[in-house]
C-alpha cells in the first residue's frame, strides 16, 4: 500500500488488531483513506 498524503506516523497494535494514525489536518483526506482502506480489505472508521 502506498503512503497517504498527510499521515505523519502510524502506529500499529497487532494484537488488538488498531491502527492509529497522526495526520497534518491540511493534507489528510479522511473519506480517502477509509476508501484506500477499504479496497486493501481493512475496515477503517474515523475516531477523534
């Protein structure tokens, strides 16, 4: 999978099976990244 625009760091716990990711609010497309997500069959959901 490719980087996506505006994601600073990302940080995976494989046994809970989460990511969390850092974003630069300016450069970072929510609704594009659950979309990437998605087509690599990850479920994503936004949580602020």
């Amino acid at each position: 999978m490719t980087p996506l625009p505006g994601v600073a760091e990302v940080d995976v716990d494989f046994a809970k099976k989460l990511a969390t990711c850092k974003v630069d609010k300016e450069k970072f497309d929510v609704d594009n990244a659950i979309a990437t997500l998605k087509k690599e069959d990850y479920p994503a959901t936004q949580v602020q």
